[in-house]
C-alpha cells in the first residue's frame, strides 16, 4: 500500500486570497441583482461600460477594446441601437466613420442602476453591520484599495 504525501498547508496569505476572492465574487453577483441590465449579453453590456467610462467612439475602437472583429461589433451595436441604447452621429473629421455615444434613456437607466446597488450597499452595511464593525470595515479599504492599485 503506498502512502500519500500531505499537501503542504496553505499559507495564511493563500488562503485570505482565495477567501477574498470569494467574498468579492460574491458582492459583485449581489450588486448586479440590484439593477439588472434586462437581457442584455455580457458583450453589450462591456459596449455601454466602455461608451460610460470613456465617451463616445467608434465601432472599430469598441472592437479593438474587446478585442473582437469589427463586424461582430458592429452586430452588437446594432442591438444596441435597436434597443435605443445608443446612438450614432457622423464623425466630423471623417465621415466614413460613426461616432458611437449612449442615448439619455441608457444614461438613465445606468443612473437608475447604480443609485439601486448604492442603495442595496447602504442598507446592508447599515442593517447587518454595527456602528464598531463599520469602523472596522473602513478602516480595512486603504489596505483594500492598495491590493487592487495597479502597479
């Protein structure tokens, strides 16, 4: 009969990584329940995220951005623009090319979704934690934020 080795314990670091991990995975599903994005795909979505946090562009610069073929991002967009999601306007330096940018419907409804999930946040934090434990978990995000700096 042969033995097996032990597995070497894991370090405390290790296993605080992996519970983090977790953790974290776990926050992110909650806040997507909060506001959900309807039957959009994850690909549209990654189209509005990028047309909210960086403006307006093209459908070429979206493609390079996910790193997708123009055309399969010129599909997405147009179920987008279907959806009254976005929009697009002729570039004025170039006018072969459409600049993409969300319509106020989507502003508003990306608005809508993120006072929902900073809402759902503040009612459990003030719910679930007390008053010592908020401290506690405001004293933890510097040590948070330095883990997810990048270097």
């Amino acid at each position: 009969m042969s033995k097996r080795k032990a597995e070497p314990a894991s370090s405390p670091a290790e296993a605080l990584a992996s519970e983090l991990a977790g953790l974290f995975g776990k926050l992110k599903r909650r806040l997507r329940e909060q506001a959900s994005a309807g039957d959009l795909t994850p690909s549209q979505i990654a189209v509005l995220v990028h047309l909210d946090r960086d403006g307006p562009a093209t459908v070429s610069a979206l493609a390079r951005l996910e790193s997708v073929r123009p055309q399969s991002m010129g599909a997405t967009v147009a179920t987008l623009e279907a959806l009254g999601l976005v929009k697009g306007s002729p570039d004025p330096t170039d006018g072969r090319q459409t600049i993409l940018s969300l319509t106020p419907r989507c502003e508003e409804m990306i608005r809508s979704g993120r006072a929902a999930r900073h809402e759902w946040l503040l009612r459990a934090i003030q719910s679930k934690l007390t008053l010592q434990e908020q401290a506690q978990l405001k004293a933890a995000l510097p040590l948070l934020n330095r883990i997810v700096e990048t270097e």
